[in-house]
C-alpha cells in the first residue's frame, strides 16, 4: 500500500480512538509529507474541521498547491471539495467512496484528477464506525 495512505489510514483510527470520525488525511507536495490531519469535528466541537480541513489548516501557508496531492480515506464532501477546487490542488487519492459518494463528479469538473483506492481497509473502517455510531455519521454529513 502506498506510504501516504497508510499515514491516512493511521490518522483516521487516531481520530476513532479520540471518540471522533475516522476520517484522515494527508498532503504530499513534490513527493514529500506536507502535513496530515483527521476528522476533528467532535474532538474540537468544529463542524468544519474534516479530515481534509484539519491537514491544510495544519500545512499552514505553502505558497501555491498545484503541486500538490491530497490523500483520504473516504471521498471528499462538497465543502472539501470546494477547497480542493480553490487552492487548485490537482489530484486525490481517496481510499474509498464505497460509504460516501461525496463530490467526486464536483472535482472532476474543475479539472482535479480523482483516484479511487476502493480499499478493503478504508471500507470497513468506515462501514464499521456508520453501523456503530449512524447518529453521528448523519450529524457529519448534515442527515
């Protein structure tokens, strides 16, 4: 498995271990860890803070991000998409949108190259934690 996906992988269970979503992330520029994040809406009382939120917030200002590769475990929503589209980050690597279509066609459109994983793993994290916790995966993506 890809190195970068496996820090997702290993973000998303520090958040389910923090009672929290298990959601991760990680940026890659010029083929270098930038900076990682999780689903922090519960730990933080955020409900902006995604995944994909939480890992720019923590890359700080980098300059431009068409340089730029964003790994998740699950498929971005419509606000992390939207993020995505803005800084111009050309491609993610999501580990799976079994569970959450979210906004891949969104993506698409606007020119960001989107690669499905369909990882076993990623899919039963999430598969697991929605059957365990369905009232907070519904508060996260607004049910």
């Amino acid at each position: 498995m890809d190195e970068f996906m496996r820090l997702a992988i290993e973000e998303a269970r520090k958040g389910m271990e923090e009672g929290g979503i298990p959601i991760g992330s990680v940026l890659v520029k010029q083929g270098k860890l930038v900076a990682s994040g999780r689903n922090k809406r519960v730990q933080e009382k955020n409900p902006i803070l995604h995944g994909e939120m939480d890992c720019l917030n923590n890359a700080g200002r980098i300059g431009s991000y068409r340089d730029t590769v964003i790994y998740s475990t699950l498929m971005p929503c419509y606000m992390c998409a939207g993020t995505i589209v803005q800084f111009k980050i050309p491609k993610v690597i999501v580990g799976e949108s079994k569970n959450f279509p979210g906004a891949r066609e969104f993506m698409e459109s606007h020119g960001v190259e989107v690669i499905d994983l369909n990882n076993p793993e990623c899919i039963s994290m999430m598969s697991e934690f929605i059957e365990t916790r369905p009232e907070l995966w519904n508060e996260d993506i607004g049910e």
